[in-house]
C-alpha cells in the first residue's frame, strides 16, 4: 500500500466519522511530556518484558502514537522500528526522535498499516514486537493480530494489549464512539464530558472521601506515563473498536505457536487485557 493510498483512505474514514484522529490527541499529549514520564515507560516497559535493556534487540513499535515506548526502547539500547497509520502519530513519533535520537540510524519511523501485511514482511523479524492497544482499532482486528505475529523471531516476544470484551457494555461504548466521531468537533463535548464523569466520577468520589480528591488522577502517569485526560479522549473517540476475550486471545496465539508467558487482565471490566508472548523456537 503507497504512501498515497493510505493518506487517501485514513482522510476519508476521517471525515466519513469512520476513524477517531489519534495522532491530534497524542500530539497534544507530547506538550505535556517530560522527563519523568519518560523514566517511567521505561520502567514499565522493563517491567512489562521482564529485562533489564534491549541491547542488540530489534523492537518493532505497531502503532507507535506518540512515540513515547519507541523512544523508551531506544533508550533501552534497541534498534527501533516504528509504524503508524495515522499521519499526525507519525509526525509525533518524529517529534520524540528529533528531541532525543536526532539523526539516528538505530530509530527508524514509517507510516504504515498493520493491516497490510506485504508491508509488514518487508520489516523483516524482530526480537520484540509491541503493539498496545492498537490492533483493535484498525477495523480488522484478528487480520492485525495474525499480521503482527509473523513478524516475531523464534524465541521472540509479542506483546499486545486488546479491549475486554464486556458483553453489552461494549455494545454501549461502541454506540457512544460511533456517535462522538459522527459529531462535528464542535460539539462533541456533549459526548465527552458526560463519558468522562462516568469512567472516572466513581474514582474520585472514592478518593475525596479519603481526603484527597485527585490522588489517583495525580498518580495516574507513573503506571506508563500517560496523561489521564488524553487517555480519556482517546477512549471515548477510539473508534474502529473491536473487543475480545483473554480466552479468545490465548487460544488465538497458542494455535500460531505462541506460549503465553504473562498476563495482566482488567477483571472482566472496562479496559485492555495485556499479554506477553514468547514464539516457539519451532514456528514459523
């Protein structure tokens, strides 16, 4: 897929309401980005892998978006590839490289589809592929999922965050998205603001009542070092969205080779199921 085509398709689906423009959000998130945000995706992501650093590592970045953990692998001494469908994720991505890799050979950035997959061989294998919550927004997400996978060298890791499937409360959050990107820009407060009391009035109800209203919302960067309000945004706009069960995942990996070596669920709830799988030595 051209450089042309995908410019073409991602405006359409843009104006249609048919895709929410990650890349404007992220780019906002990147006025608020500094060094400690930074310290902490990478304490996460070791956390996350279980290593120590990356060196003589290929990490492949699906979906890059701000380009916050493409610039903690780097940081980590890996060789960075990342791809993103969104032009405005792409120039964020950039942005990271230029402030702190600037003219680096190891830290590649491209636009790209996860969902064309001849792109994707072009890549070649790599010994770390990472794609947090993206695959569920491509509009076909088990394509995407099938995709990523034949980029993980044998004995390489895959991680991936996807959307729980909640049964009708996905229904509902499906209807809400559709409706947020159907919206002029303009008004989609009236989708927005009403979304975000409901994901996070109850935390700080429960947080007020023990003295300090914004502790969570405080601390929320040091998990990853994201910005709540822009995880917000990001949540009620995310559209396509796809969801799925942990079981669905496993069972989808495990029959392409994969072993699954972690997990992180979110209990049913509202949010992303996180795996970390190893490749079989024997898969191809």
């Amino acid at each position: 897929m051209t450089s042309n085509t995908l410019a073409d398709s991602y405006d359409i689906e843009v104006r249609s309401g048919k895709r929410f423009a990650f890349g404007e959000n992220w780019a906002r998130f990147l006025t608020q980005l500094d060094d400690a945000r930074v310290r902490e995706a990478e304490r996460s992501l070791q956390q996350l892998l279980g290593i120590s650093d990356l060196a003589n590592k290929r990490f492949a970045d699906i979906g890059s978006g701000s380009g916050l953990f493409s610039l903690a692998a780097r940081r980590l001494g890996a060789d960075v590839v990342s791809i993103d469908y969104d032009p405005d994720s792409v120039a964020c991505t950039t942005e990271l490289k230029k402030r702190y890799f600037p003219d680096d050979p190891r830290w590649t950035v491209e636009r790209g589809s996860a969902l064309d997959n001849s792109y994707l061989q072009s890549l070649g294998r790599f010994d770390v592929v990472y794609s947090w919550g993206v695959l569920h927004h491509t509009g076909a997400m088990w394509d995407a999922l099938a995709n990523v996978a034949s980029l993980v060298s044998p004995d390489g890791l895959l991680c991936v965050s996807i959307y729980n499937d909640q049964g009708r409360g996905s229904v509902r959050w499906l209807k809400v998205k559709q409706l947020y990107n159907r919206l002029p820009s303009g008004l989609r407060f009236v989708v927005l603001l009403p979304a975000a009391l409901r994901l996070w009035g109850p935390t700080f109800v429960r947080d007020a009542l023990r003295g300090n209203p914004r502790a969570t919302w405080s601390r929320y960067y040091r998990d990853r070092g994201m910005s709540p309000w822009r995880d917000v945004v990001d949540w009620v706009g995310g559209y396509p969205f796809e969801v799925a069960t942990p079981e669905e995942v496993f069972d989808f990996y495990r029959a392409r080779g994969f072993d699954l070596i972690g997990m992180s669920t979110c209990g049913g709830g509202l949010g992303c199921n996180e795996f970390l799988f190893r490749r079989g030595s024997g898969s191809h």
